[in-house]
C-alpha cells in the first residue's frame, strides 16, 4: 500500500513537472517577439537622429565656449583650435562648423537659437564623418579617425580644449556618442546610418 502510494506520488510530480516545462518553452519565444520588439524600437529614424543631433551640437558648442573671445576674429579662433598644419587641409564641413560654432558664441546664442542656426552645419559634418568610416570600413579606427580628418588630418596640431569631460572639442562622435555608437555596432548600421542623414541633410537644404 505504502509502495502504491508512493508511486502515484512520483507519477504526480511528473506530470507536473513535463507541464511546467512545456509551459517554459511556449513562454521563451514571445520573450524573444518582446526583445526583438524593444530592439526595432532603439533603430534610428530621421527624427530620432535630429534629436541627438541637436544634443551632441549643443555638447560640441559648449565645448568651445572657453575658446572664444571677443578679441578674437574667426581666424584667429580657427588657428587656435586646429593650427597651422591643419588650415589648408581642413574640410569644407569642418571649416563651416567651426565657423557656424563661432558665429554662435560671438552672438550669444541660446540654446533654442544654436540648435535652429547651426544644425545644418552640425549635420553636414556627421555626414563627413560616416561617409569617411564608409569608405574606410577595413580600418578599425576609422570611426575616431573621421573627426581629424574633418579639421585637417593632423591631430598633433588639434587643441584639446578645456572641457573637463572625456570629450575633446573636435570628437564629434563622443558628442553623438549614442548615434556613433550605434553605428559602428556593423556594417549595416554604417550604411541605414548614412542614408538617414543623407535624408536630414535633405531636409536641412529645403528649409
């Protein structure tokens, strides 16, 4: 009797068991449907970009606000920041930002202001930057290398800056340090990245 007893006991908690586990399993993929879900939400879209955009131009102004001066004019402030071995080989995009970046600061710009005046310049060089690691995708440390060659190539010559952040003034991509590490994630994200900032450049220029 007590050796019935025993192995209805056993065949229970079998039974119990082989319905927990099937449970479990039917439960595991509709996690994975949840992930995958909260995954495509963190992929990046033309507003998702402006957004970060404006933060990571507000990050790189500021940076810069200790290097200006109203003693100074625009060439001297360019000098300053990027020296003598990168003034014939700085980009079109790189001058146009510092430029931009000046312009701002010499006015006393608010944040509303800086972010409606100096996006399109901001943008440009992000668009600078992803087509450098684009066509440069073998070399491991394109993504860094992209912000010298944005002011010049030579990165000796770039001043650090005083900002008391792990940002330097002309590391762009620690500015848009969630975008620019989202793409270098793969390949793909270099490439869905350059067409979304094709499409906000294109935005910019119809404004």
């Amino acid at each position: 009797m007590k050796s019935l007893k025993s192995f209805v006991i056993i065949a229970f908690l079998f039974i119990f068991a082989t319905a927990c586990s099937k449970s479990s399993e039917e439960v595991i993929p509709s996690k994975q449907s949840s992930l995958k879900s909260m995954s495509s939400k963190s992929e990046y879209d033309e507003e998702k970009l402006k957004i970060e955009l404006e933060n990571g131009l507000m990050s790189f102004v500021n940076s810069l606000r200790s290097e200006y001066s109203s003693e100074i004019d625009f060439a001297t402030f360019k000098l300053n920041l990027i020296g003598n071995s990168n003034l014939t080989t700085i980009t079109v995009e790189g001058n146009a930002l510092l430029e931009k970046t000046y312009q701002l600061l010499s006015e006393n710009s608010d944040e509303v202001t800086i972010k409606r005046e100096g996006l399109k310049e901001f943008a440009q060089a992000t668009l600078f930057a992803i087509k450098y690691v684009e066509n440069n995708i073998s070399d491991a440390s394109a993504f860094d290398k992209a912000w010298v060659e944005l002011f010049g190539g030579n990165e000796i010559s770039l001043k650090d800056g005083s900002l008391k952040k792990p940002c330097k003034w002309y590391q762009v991509g620690c500015h848009l340090s969630n975008f620019w590490g989202w793409l270098g994630r793969n390949k793909e994200n270099v490439i869905k990245g350059l067409e979304i900032a094709l499409k906000v450049i294109e935005f910019f220029l119809k404004k």
